[in-house]
C-alpha cells in the first residue's frame, strides 16, 4: 500500500531534520528507535494488506 510507504518516508524524513538539530545522544537514540520501530511495525502492515487484497 503507497500510503503505508509514504508515512515511514516522512517518519524518516521527520527523523533525519530532528537528528539534524544535533540533540543530545541519549534522546536521538530513543527516537531514532522509535522511528525504526514504526518503520518496522508499517512494513508488516504493508506486508500483511498486500496478502490479504491480492485475493
């Protein structure tokens, strides 16, 4: 689903202008796993609507 897609690439890009303020390490890690995490949980959501609309 493009949608899906489209929602981790502007997480990414959110991400990569916040790491980009230079926060301190302990926070850009968090979010950084954050972003990874939703990235990863998007992708099985993209996986999983893939299957069950092919049919």
């Amino acid at each position: 689903m493009p949608e899906i897609l489209d929602i981790i690439t502007a997480a990414t890009q959110a991400y990569r202008k916040f790491e980009a303020t230079h926060p301190d390490r302990e926070i850009r890690q968090a979010v950084g796993n954050a972003v990874r995490f939703l990235a990863a949980d998007l992708k099985t959501a993209a996986e999983l609507t893939a299957s069950t609309t092919k049919g």
